[in-house]
C-alpha cells in the first residue's frame, strides 16, 4: 500500500458519545427521503466486497450472514457490495446478470428485511468491469502472449544496427526478447505491452480497436437496465449504479477517456454513456424505484478527473434524475503498485487508492473526514443548481460529532459510515440508545483492505480471533477467523 514520505500517525479522535435523548434529537438519526422512499434516519453503510458468493456469483449462506449481522444494526441504508451485471465469470463475487441469480438475492433481501424489522433500505450495487488478467511469467509471456508485428523487428533492427532482424522468423523475435535486458525491452515494446509483461493485460475503455469495446455505449444501457430489472424482482428498495474507481463507468467519466465517437474527450461527452445507462435502467424499473449513483470526487491521478469534473457530474446527475449521489474518491489503475507475477493489479495500492481508504498513517489532514471537503463542494453545486438530490459523504467517518457536524453544517445530507460499520455493526443502534461507550472503534489500520487484496473473506481484527471455539461459529477458510462479529446483547 502506497505511504507518504514522512507520515504522521494520528489516533482515532476522542468523542463525547450522545445520550438516548440526545441522539433522538440529532439529525442524523431524523428520516429522510431518497426518491419516493423514506430512510429511518440518515446513517448509510456503502457497499464492501466480503468475498463470499460462490465462483459462479451465487448467494451463499455466508453472504446471508453477513447482510443479516449488518442489518441487525438498523442503519438508514444497507448497500449490497459491488454486483456483476455481465453473466461472465467474476471469481467469488455477486453477480445479477441472468435470471438464475434472483433466487439467492430474494433470499438475502428477506434476511436483511427480517434482521432490521423492516427499518433498513437495502440498495444494490451494480457494477461492469473489462478485462484484467494476471501479471505473467516472464518467459510465458514472450511465448503465449505477446504479439510479434513487424515493429518489434524493426525497433529490433534499429537498435542493434542489424538489419538481419527484418527477416527473422517469429521464434527467433520470440526467443531473444525472452532473454534480453530490461534496458533493451524499454526499445523494443511498447508502453502498452510493458505494462502487460510488468502489471498484466488490463483492458482501457479507449481500446476502440477492439469490437467488444468499440460497442460499450451500444450494448451497457440494455445490460445495466435488465440487471436494475432483476434487482427490483428479488426485492431491493433501489440500486446504486457504480461509477467509481477503476471500472467500465467510471473510465468512461474519466478525463483519460479520448474515445473520439462521442463517448469521450469534453465533459459533456464523458457524462453522456453514465446518463444514458441511467436513462436505460429509469425506463425499466420505473419512476418509483430508487436509482443512484456513487462517483469519484478527484481520481487523484496524473490527467485524472478533478472536482471541478465531479462538481459538473453531479448537477448533470441530479439534472437527469437520480434519487441520491455517493461519493467516493480515488481507487484507479493507473497508480497501482506492480503485482506479484501470478496476481492481478489491484486499484487501491497507489496513492488514489490511500485516498480511497485512507489510514492513521497520514499526512497533516488525517484520514478522517478527508474527503468531506469535495463532498461539499459537490453538493453545494447540486443544490446551487436548483436540486435538492441527497448526497452521501464518506471516508472516515467514525463517530457521532463527526456525523452529526457533517450534516448540520450543510456539508452532506447522509453519512456513510464502512470501516467502522464492519468494526461494529451495531453502531446505529448503540448511539440511538445512548451506550456508545460499547462500539468498538475502528483502527483504521486497513488490515480488512489488505485481506480484499488477497481476495480473502473479509474481516475485522477488532473481532475476528474472539471466542473462536464458542458454539455456532463459522470460521473462515483458513479456519483461524470468524466471519462474523459477535452478537450484541441489548
């Protein structure tokens, strides 16, 4: 994971926590409306992949389990973790691009329902990635993967003043690229095909060379409304289009998208696949289903998006009309750390994906609430527009004051609280009812991002080792964790 230079370490802040009384009069647990429903109050938990569903992108009980545990706190709203809207194969990741996956989400709607007594908003989010394969082998990349064109036998030829290599045949390119120097590799590929040798084959939204992508604007509105379509069959109160970090939506927002069919280069071409996919999904589940979106603040990457880009999402957004704006920060490709050969690049070790997640090893801003800031300037846009579309912040955000000072001050109107919802998933309640001195602080240490990283089932060390032998215990795979928190007694 990427680290500053000279980091500071700050501790989790002090809080005074609120009484019953007091918590009953904040504004953060008064109700809210999102769309055509109403929030029991405005306490949001985004969506976390805790790599639970089967290869194939079923529902497992384990995935039941943990919706259950996180309803059983009563937030505001649930968000179900990022869900494949492609019927391909994803690994352990939930997937709603066929009819077959209803069955297991009906189910997991039914459990969070039955969990929180019907007080929680439960959202999916729905989200397409392109392809991104595994950094290689060396030698089995010369030898399976990389392409020989006649460039390479000219960078060849040039290189090494030998116009012979203008007629080798391709084994003989094959096998001295296989064993020649770094040095020599840097002349002789090209940036794309480095990358592929050093960090894997990862797809661009820009590869418009390729049909499949060339198409995207084509064939994702019908893809994104039909899986809406099936979350709307299985029960969800509403889903939250993914435009986030380092997937297909967000790269078409990006001001690195230079697709030249009207698909990319200004703003205003940029925004136009997200509004249409938007468009896409509103025309079939109906103007009474809530739809949403969660986006980037900053990409905090070189010729990356900025705020002035969010700002301008936003109230294009609103405009259009989504129910509710998440916002996000960070998370990209392009800065991630190179992979160990075998492992695919993974959007959260540079320093967009710090500010994505950011810990208690920092800078002098400190992690918590760090990217409120944008929030509110994403929302003051919204609202100077003439819309009063919800928007969520999150980041950071551990306790009551910071919550309650986030809303009264204008800066968001919900509070999305991950980290440490999966610390304590009783937050909410443990506040509304006045014994906040029970929550189990989150560390902010990023020990449950380095086990995502891994593509383990996700946990919490704050928990996850506690009365490992109790009864009912369901231990994680390498059978030294429990998966889910212990049981809060009231």
């Amino acid at each position: 994971m990427w680290k500053f230079a000279n980091p500071i370490r700050h501790q989790i802040p002090a809080t005074r926590w609120p009484t019953a009384e007091e918590a009953a009069r904040s504004l953060l647990f008064q109700p809210i409306r999102i769309g055509g429903s109403e929030l029991i109050s405005r306490t949001w938990v985004p969506a976390m992949v805790p790599w639970r569903a089967t290869e194939d992108g079923f529902v497992t009980e384990a995935n039941i389990d943990w919706y259950r545990r996180f309803a059983a706190g009563q937030p505001g709203a649930l968000v179900v973790e990022a869900t494949g809207v492609r019927d391909i194969p994803s690994g352990p990741l939930l997937r709603i691009g066929d009819d077959r996956f209803i069955p297991g989400l009906r189910q997991l709607v039914k459990a969070v329902r039955e969990a929180s007594e019907g007080r929680t908003r439960l959202f999916v989010q729905i989200i397409d990635f392109l392809a991104v394969r595994r950094r290689p082998e060396h030698q089995k990349y010369f030898k399976r993967f990389l392409r020989i064109t006649d460039r390479h036998r000219q960078a060849l030829a040039e290189s090494s003043n030998d116009q012979n290599w203008l007629g080798r045949e391709e084994a003989e390119v094959r096998a001295f690229l296989a064993s020649a120097s770094d040095e020599v590799l840097e002349h002789i590929l090209d940036e794309r095909e480095l990358e592929s040798l050093q960090f894997g084959y990862r797809e661009r939204v820009t590869d418009t060379e390729l049909a499949h992508v060339r198409q995207l604007p084509e064939v994702l509105p019908g893809i994104f409304a039909a899986a809406a379509g099936r979350a709307r069959e299985a029960g969800f109160d509403g889903v939250e289009l993914h435009y986030a970090h380092a997937y297909t939506m967000a790269s078409f927002l990006s001001a690195r998208n230079t697709r030249t069919d009207g698909y990319g280069g200004r703003r205003e071409e940029r925004v136009r696949l997200p509004l249409e996919v938007y468009h896409a999904v509103r025309d079939c589940v109906g103007e009474d289903y809530i739809v949403g979106a969660r986006f980037l603040s900053d990409e905090v990457i070189e010729r990356g998006n900025r705020i002035g880009d969010a700002t301008y999402f936003g109230v294009e957004f609103a405009r259009a009309g989504l129910d509710f704006l998440s916002i996000s920060k960070g998370g990209k490709f392009e800065d991630a750390q190179q992979p160990k050969v075998g492992q695919a690049v993974y959007p959260y070790t540079g320093k967009s994906g710090y500010e994505c997640m950011p810990t208690t090893l920092s800078d002098e801003a400190g992690p918590f609430g760090r990217n409120v800031p944008q929030v509110a300037a994403i929302k003051q846009a919204v609202n100077a527009a003439g819309f009063s579309t919800p928007v969520v912040a999150s980041g950071g955000i551990t306790t009551f004051e910071q919550a309650e000072g986030i809303l009264r001050r204008g800066e968001a109107d919900l509070a999305g609280l991950a980290r440490q919802a999966l610390a304590d998933p009783d937050w909410f309640l443990k506040v509304q009812l006045g014994r906040g001195a029970e929550i189990r602080r989150c560390t902010y240490t990023n020990y449950c991002e380095a086990l995502d990283q891994a593509h383990k089932q996700v946990t919490c060390k704050l928990w996850d080792r506690f009365e490992l032998d109790a009864p009912e215990i369901t231990l994680a795979a390498d059978g030294r964790r429990r998966l889910l928190p212990p049981t809060w007694k009231l």
